[in-house]
C-alpha cells in the first residue's frame, strides 16, 4: 500500500491518482486472497473440513472488526464488505470442490 496521507493532494487529480493505485493495489490483495480460497478448497476436503466453518466466519469477521476499530473506518462498513466477500468465497469453494469431487466435509 501507498504511504501517501490524502491530506497533502493538491488537486483532484493528485487525489485521483492515489485512489486509482489505491485500487489496483486493493485488486492485487484480493487476487491473492482468491488464491488462497482456491487452494483452501485443495486442503479443506483432506482435512474432513466443509467449505462453510461458521466458527471461521465469525472469527473473520471479529478480526476485521478490530482491525477497522484500529484504522478509524466504519466497523459495519467493513463487516458487511467482509460477509459479501465471505459469502462469495464459499461459494467458490463448494464449486471448486464439487468439480474436483473433493467435497467430503459437507
């Protein structure tokens, strides 16, 4: 991430193109991110371990609380990014893991 502080941007278009890296670099994070719930999907099924953990999600989701109450931005914000995000991931996991017939937790 950019160590700029929005605060010294001049103009717009300063501002402009921080949030325009700021995007790319938060798209680059979530791709990694989709990496890891690909190969979650790898491991889970060995493991005996469903798509869906509703300890984990929670857990996800407490931690994210935290780390927004850390960073000044709006808790619920966050959480309901989190659970959209949350609810995708799962998703993507039941499919990897039916394709590959790896689904022996569910």
């Amino acid at each position: 991430m950019t160590d700029i502080d929005p605060r010294d941007c001049a103009t717009m278009a300063e501002l402009r193109d921080v949030i325009d890296r700021l995007d790319r670099d938060l798209v680059a994070v979530l791709a990694l991110r989709q990496r890891c719930i690909a190969r979650a999907a790898e491991l889970k099924p060995s493991e005996g371990l469903p798509a869906d953990i509703p300890a984990r999600v929670e857990d996800v989701l407490q931690k994210v609380g935290v780390s927004a109450d850390a960073q000044g931005v709006d808790r619920e914000l966050m959480t309901q990014i989190w659970k959209q995000l949350i609810r995708w991931s799962i998703r993507y996991e039941e499919t990897l893991m039916a394709q590959t017939g790896r689904n022996e937790g569910n």
